[in-house]
C-alpha cells in the first residue's frame, strides 16, 4: 500500500449513500461499503464499493463494525488463516478486548471452546467475562500475571490471537498445546511500535510443537465475506456475538479525533 | 519425547538386515529402516520398522540420507508444509550446506527455480555451486554479507528454509515476497543453542508481506514418505540430485564421535 500523501484524502473504509448513479446496478438510496476515505462526498466508478443490506435488526453502526472489517478479520482469521476452531481447543487472545480481538473471542465461543482473554483494567474484564461471556480474564500488569497465565492455559492452547509479541507470546508458545496456531492480524495500533524486538527466546518450541504462526490481511480473504457476514449477523441475531462500538458524532472535523482514539 | 535414561539405547533411525523372524511379513535378510537405536543387535516386536528396498542403482547409504530423514524432511518441508514451490519462486537456505538444506536446494532446482544458498567457507560454496548447482553462494562470515545478500534476493523470497533465526532471518523477512513461507525442522543442531534470543525487530512485516512460519518434525509427514522415496529416487538416478554422506567405519563403539561430528 502506498502511503497517503501530505494534503491527499486520509484512506478509510466507510459506508456511504449513494445520492446519485450513472453506474447500472448502483441506484440513488444504496447503501455501499468500501474505501471511501475521510470524505463527506466522493466522487468514484464504483470499483471496490460493494453494496449493503443492512440485516433486518442490526444497527447501522454493525456494518461498519462487527459485520465490517473488524468481523470479517476475526471471521477470516479464525476459519481462512488458522485451522478453524477444533474441539477442545483452548483459543487465547492477547489484546482481548480490542474491537476485533473481542469479535474472535465471542466467535470462538460459539464454538463451544475455552477462551481466555487478556486485558489491562478491570472495567475490561468485566466487558469480557460479564457481556462477552470469556471464560477467563487476565491483567498482564498484575504481579502474578505469569503464574495467572499458566494456570488458565493449563490444558494447553491452540490459538493464539496475538497483536504485542514478546514475553507473552513466549509464554504462549511455552503452554502451547502441539499444532498450535499463532495468529497475526493488521494490526494498526502496532504501526507505531514497529520497532519494539521481539525476542522468542524458546524459538525450539516453533520445531518440537510444530508451530504454524501467520499473518494475515483482511482483504486478501474476500472470498469468504458472504459466508462471514452471514455467520456474523446470525450470532449478532442469537445474542451469541455482541456488537460494541465507539461512535463519534459530528461531520469530518471530528475524524482525525476518531483516528487518534485507536492510539 | 522423553529423554533418554542414563544408560539406555541411545535414540536413533537406522537401517537394520533381519536376522530370524517370527513375524509374518518379516523375512530374514529383509532391510527395515526405523529407530533402532545405537545397537548392533535388537529384539523387537516390529513395530515402526518399515521394509526397505534399495532402489536399483541406489547405494545403501542413501537409504539412511538422501532417501531417509534427510531427504523426507527436505521434501516433506518443501512441499506439504510450505506451500510447494511456485514458478518463479526464489528459495534461500540459511545453512544450505547442512545434509537436509543442501537436498533442499537441490529439490527446489529440480522445478526450475533461483537457488541462494548461505554457508560459511570457500569448500562449501564449491559444493554448492559446482556439486548442487545453487544460483548463489553467500559467505555469512563477509563484511559485504548484508549487501550480498540484498542482491541475491533482490527478486524477493518465496520460501525460507531457516534453521539460524536472528539478524539473517531479519534480512529475509525484509527481502521476502509477499505471502512468503519460513519453515523450520527439526534442527538437531540448534538444540544446544536454544537458548539464544532472536529477535525479529522487523515484526510487523508478519502481516503486511502474509508471513506463513511453520514448524515441523518429519515423521509427521509419513503419508507422503513414499510419493518421496519415489520422487528423490527418480532425482537421483537422473543426476539432479547429489548425495553426499559422511560414512565413519567401525562397530558400534565408532558411534558416539559420529553424533557428536554432527555439532
């Protein structure tokens, strides 16, 4: 991807109403979803705009949201990148209550597996364990953090949802079960600490537990979204999978505002 | 794995002659290839032995090498844990002289595709080069190692066969194509120094370039040993591939400086 340049439109997904359409198959009212960028009105042939039903009982919000890129990467990770959720399976997430993070903890659980999910404050916690129904949740600053971890992963773990690396991601692949499966997503919020080194000090465990560690891009598993979003919205439906959103209201001014909040 | 008991039968794959049987479908003078362990006789059940024909044209010793764990795990590593080699792939073995990474090299070429290999002296790039038919030969010792480096993969890299980690699987990940795969077996040699750190500072190209990291132990792969023994055998007798081994003469005493040469 090339870099925005200085002045350019800020690049994002968004979705947009279409107001009006010399395109056939867009017409005037359609709603359309894709990288519409920090725009109030764009002007576009259409290519890579998709469009959008919004599923009866679902908000708005949700398309951009759990059935948006934040779903369809968890959806995509869990069943296109990882090996899809086995039984028995323990699935751990380390920035669990992240947007799509606590999107692929409720899939998960769907599944009828053990989740754990790890967080830095007790409000967290309780989304995940009290509205996200995680089995258990852990604080990585508590002292006892490590001790905490190996408890929860006692019966090993064969997901492992990851966006920090380091020490956890160590400690991870030390309570690995064999085959397990290290995930990596676009993670944005990494951007900035790009530099920070990783050190996987127990790299034989990638050999002896026959490691698979990916990373992925959302949009290369297009290919899937129908099927996605159709999972996603009949969990959403269940009461299964829980929407939660950070809604800015206001026109373009405030978007750089909602940039940053994800900082 | 458990680890050895002092004093027990050292672990080992080797090729036994049967001398009396009681087990149908074992006949005295058959060859069975298996872990049989640092003996000069075994009693054994049969279990994890496997018949073994010497193709014909073949020499003995291969059957331990260049058709047994050497060449399974090269074959098995490249084409059912990586992604298989595609046209136009460039492949780099991080220590291409080894006995497995030098199959590797050599199997790869068999689909017609760019070879770099890494290996600390001017004797193993002439193997290399001249016996395996590498594209490149890079010296990891040369002050001019990163630049060389840079230049050999300037088309990028498909597929990484790592068993070094560290600054060199740093400069690869920096120079991989997108959708790259690393691969990493079951290093014997690497054990001893598994407590050396790397640190991949370059993390975040995990997900832009959709790294795929695997790990394996080639026994894993036994459904596909015989497709191998096929294949390596049909390479062989065709002159793409070398076999090169390192035969110590002498009974069982001779042994132990045969592990230990492996360090």
């Amino acid at each position: 991807m090339d870099p925005i340049k200085i002045n350019g439109v800020m690049r994002a997904w968004g979705l947009a109403k279409i107001i009006v359409s010399k395109k056939k198959g867009f017409n005037e009212g359609d709603l359309v979803y894709g990288l519409v960028g920090f725009s109030e009105f764009v002007i576009t042939n259409g290519t890579g705009l998709n469009k959008i039903e919004v599923p009866s009982g679902d908000d708005i919000v949700d398309v951009l949201g759990v059935l948006g890129l934040n779903g369809l990467t968890a959806y995509a990770g869990l069943f296109d990148v990882a090996h899809g959720i086995k039984k028995g399976d323990r699935v751990v997430g380390s920035g669990a209550a992240g947007a799509t993070d606590s999107i692929v903890g409720q899939i998960a659980k769907t599944q009828g597996v053990h989740i754990v999910g790890i967080a830095g404050s007790n409000e967290k916690h309780d989304v995940l364990l009290n509205e996200f129904n995680f089995n258990v949740a852990l604080n990585y600053k508590k002292d006892t953090f490590k001790q905490d971890f190996i408890v929860a992963t006692n019966d090993g773990i064969g997901i492992y949802w990851d966006n920090v690396g380091g020490e956890i991601l160590e400690l991870a692949l030390e309570q690995a079960s064999n085959f397990p499966n290290i995930i990596n997503w676009g993670c944005i919020a990494e951007y900035n600490k790009s530099e920070a080194p990783i050190g996987i000090r127990n790299y034989f465990h990638i050999v002896t537990k026959r490691l698979t560690l990916r990373g992925f891009i959302c949009s290369d598993h297009y290919k899937i979204f129908g099927e996605a979003r159709k999972e996603l919205s009949a969990w959403l439906a269940s009461g299964q999978l829980k929407a939660k959103s950070a809604v800015l209201t206001g026109r373009m001014e405030k978007a750089p505002e909602a940039l940053a909040a994800l900082f």
